[in-house]
C-alpha cells in the first residue's frame, strides 16, 4: 500500500505579497531576493544540484520560525529548510521553479544550557557541531558527533539527517546521541521536548521520528544532545593490511584486550592512497611500502591506561599485520587522522564522483567488498571504485572514479554501476543510505529498494503532518 498524496495547497497569494509578509515577520533584511544574495543557497555543497527559489528567509528565533511557517501553511508556499548546507544528497536544495522558499536557521546558534554533571548540552539548530563540540570541551565533556564537515554543519542539520562520522562504533549516530528536540510542525505548531530525561516511556518517540526526516516532518529549531566523559588519552595506530577480513579479525581481538573502548576503526583502500599522493594533495603515508588496504583504529582511554602496545602489538602480527606507526603524540596523532580526512578532499581533485553511501553488516564486510569489486570488474573493469569509510560499524563510502582525471562519467555508465552497487547492497540485507540521508538524490532507490508497505507507512506519516506537502517538498519520498 503506497499510502496519501498531497492534497491541494490552498490558494496562493502573489510572490510580491508573500515576500512582504515574510518580511514583517522576520525584518526586510532577512528575507534575500537578489538573484547574488540566494544564489549560495540554492546550490548543494558538491554543485551538482542547482535551484531557483522565491526568497531566502532567516529567522532569528523559533517564535518567528514558528510564525513563518504558519504564514506558509496558510498560503501554500513550499519551504525548504537549510542549515549549513553540507549535505551530500541535495536534502538542503530548492528545486527550480522560483516558488519555494529557503529557510536558514543560521542565525538560531544560542547556547541554551550545558549540564556537565548530568551530561547533555541544549543548543540552537544553527550552531555549527565543531562549535557545539568546544563548548563541551571547555566544560570537560565530549561530545562524540564527529564528521567532516563539522567546521560548517549545524546541529538542526545533522539532527535532521541523522549523521553518523567517525564515532559511530562507539557512541552511535545523532539519533542514539539525541535526548531532546524542540521543533515547528508544518502547521506552524511547536513541539518542545529538550527534557534531557534518559527515561521517558510517555507515548510515541516524536524525538527520534524527527530525527532523520531531513525537514519533511518539521523544521528543528534545537535539540539536547548527550555528553561523555573527555577521555584522558589514546592509542592511535595506522596499518597497512593484505585484505580487508584482517580489519574485521582484528577489531575482535582487540575489543577483548582492555576496558578502553575501541572508537575508531576506519578503512581505505590503495585507491584511496594513490588519490592522497597525487597531486595537488601532498598528503605523506607513514608506512614503509603500498598495501591494498589500510587501517586507523583509535581506542579512547578513560582512566590511567594500561600499557596496551605491547598487546596490541602481539594482536597485529598475529594477524599477519607487521606495517604499523602508532602515535605518540597529540600531533601524531592529529597527523594521521589528517590521512583519513583528507580522502574526500583528494577525490574532489580527481574530478566528479559517483557516492554511494552503504552498510552492511560488519561481519560481512569482507565477503561484501570481494563480490563487489569482482562484479564491478565484469560489469566494466575501466571503472575504477575508491573504497573507504567506518569498517567497525559497517559503512562503506564506495564512490566511483572518473576514466579520466577531470571528467565525469556517462550517465548510463553511472546508472549501470550504481544499480550494481544497490543491488549487492540489497542482496547482503544491508542499506543503500547510512548516513548521509536520502534529500533528491536517492528518492529513486527508496522506490526501488523500501517496501510498498514502508512507503505506505513514511507516507501517511507525512499527510498527517503536512497534508498540503509543503514542508521539503521533493525530497525522501517518492
């Protein structure tokens, strides 16, 4: 069962009367009509995905968040809400057609409160994560929530998505980390749930059904994440491996070396290497010689720790695993985590990817990736895969490759490997979106890969919420 459409939005006014209204709600300042002054808006964070809206529109507050999109609602004018706009699926974009409005909840960047002893922090959807983390940090908690793009991403945008990053393993993604949301409901209504209460049994869980709904459900205004405790220090190690089954052998074997939690256990491929060393990245790989793959685990000590080298040592050899630099020191270590984040930069440079952002179960990692290149090579062995990504919790980033340096691939040629990728994906019971979320880009697998009775379900969610569709028209269902 596929579930409601839309029903007719009501009667439009004419956009002159509209972008005045949504001036006097928020100032005529904040409500941006030049065609320069919306153009970084309506175009995603890789240009791939170009829009054309009827206004930029920045709030200052949820009350006027609140009274925008109640406006909306009334006229059936479709919003499309933005944060820092980062996003990889074009979630954040407008479409082309000059009617839609951008909602930024940049300037909602407050600090609401921060509990070190109970652990969580309250902050405004506009503040960017890296912000959110120094807050943290300055109290001598941790929030866990790392990706890359956290100098820019805000925290209504990684809510929204429900990002995951490079703590997955460990601490979970946004969802697992949310303890409270405070969001505008398409009608205009609030929603205020930031009681940071680990246990609240009181009906549906409306925290975690925003969570991930990129803006179709609501609009976050805040959110309550939880905080750990700052660890007191780390091991920190890359390694070069043979095959990929040595990242999973060896994970297990060191998860029962110590009470310090294993964080981190992150892979890239020899593709992956060679990006990092061409030019213009200088990238330096500590290693004595080229491996097929590579591995950077982390382990987070919470206590005095124990002297755990000489162990992990032994696990690494006895693994077949004898390349390995661990740092001793914070700029070590901050070094080689520089390895890993400078991957995307280096594809960048190569020229127009392909994404694919898929798990499966951790187990399977290895079996998933054999069958994978060996189908990827019989489909067209001049494709050419960049595997990397969160090996402890099962994401693989799979992006292809363009033949030639600068130039992106036919279209039928991505579509071709693409549906390979999906369909090995499907096969292996696993996801073909694990944290970056779905926007415009994926609907098309959503239709091919969710249930009739999912869709159905996700579909009378949204009518009941926003019957008329005007919130983030476009984007997650088909």
């Amino acid at each position: 069962m596929q579930g409601p459409r839309p029903t007719e939005p009501p009667d439009r006014p004419p956009s002159e009367r509209i972008v005045e209204a949504l001036a006097g709600i928020v100032g005529a300042d904040r409500v941006l009509t030049e065609a320069t002054d919306r153009a970084p808006y309506e175009t995603d964070w890789r240009g791939k995905y170009h829009g054309r809206c009827l206004a930029v529109v920045q709030p200052g507050s949820n009350a006027e968040v609140a009274k925008v999109v109640a406006y909306c609602s009334r006229h059936g004018v479709p919003i499309v809400p933005q944060g820092g706009n980062t996003g990889l699926c074009a979630g954040a974009t407008p479409d082309d057609s000059g009617t839609q409005i951008v909602l930024t909840l940049q300037r909602l960047r407050q600090l609401r409160s921060l509990d070190a002893e109970d652990g969580h922090i309250t902050c405004g959807a506009g503040m960017p994560l890296a912000e959110a983390q120094a807050h943290a940090e300055a109290a001598g908690m941790l929030l866990p929530l790392s990706i890359a793009s956290e100098g820019t991403a805000t925290i209504g945008g990684v809510v929204s998505t429900n990002a995951g990053g490079l703590n997955v393993l460990h601490y979970g993604s946004a969802r697992q980390l949310l303890l409270g949301i405070e969001a505008v409901l398409p009608d205009g209504s609030v929603v205020s749930r930031l009681t940071p209460l680990r246990k609240d049994n009181t009906g549906y869980d409306l925290t975690s059904l925003l969570a991930g709904s990129e803006g179709t459900l609501g609009i976050v205004t805040a959110a309550t994440l939880s905080l750990s405790p700052r660890p007191v220090g780390y091991t920190t190690f890359l390694a070069g491996l043979a095959d990929v089954g040595q990242a999973r052998a060896t994970l297990r074997a060191v998860r029962t070396l110590t009470a310090s939690p294993v964080t981190s256990w992150e892979l890239f491929s020899e593709v992956s290497a060679e990006l990092l060393v061409t030019p213009p990245m200088a990238t330096t790989l500590p290693l004595e010689g080229p491996h097929a793959w590579y591995l950077l685990g982390e382990l987070s000590h919470f206590g005095e720790p124990a002297d755990i080298l000489d162990d992990l040592a032994e696990i690494l050899v006895e693994h077949d695993i004898e390349d390995v630099v661990v740092a001793t020191s914070a700029q070590q270590r901050a070094d080689l985590w520089a390895i890993r984040e400078d991957i995307t930069e280096a594809e960048r440079a190569a020229g127009p990817t392909i994404k694919h952002d898929i798990s499966v179960a951790p187990s399977q990692i290895d079996s998933f990736i054999e069958t994978l290149l060996a189908a990827c090579r019989d489909l067209d062995d001049t494709i050419r895969l960049n595997i990397f990504g969160h090996v402890g919790d099962g994401n693989l980033h799979i992006n292809v490759l363009p033949r030639e340096r600068g130039q992106e691939l036919p279209e039928a040629d991505q579509a071709r490997v693409s549906t390979c990728i999906y369909d090995l994906t499907r096969d292996a019971g696993g996801s073909f979106s694990a944290e970056h979320g779905i926007g415009q880009q994926k609907i098309a697998q959503m239709a091919r890969y969710k249930s009739g009775a999912e869709i159905g379900m996700m579909r009378r969610l949204k009518a009941s919420l926003d019957p008329t569709g005007i919130m983030n028209p476009g984007k997650v269902l088909p």
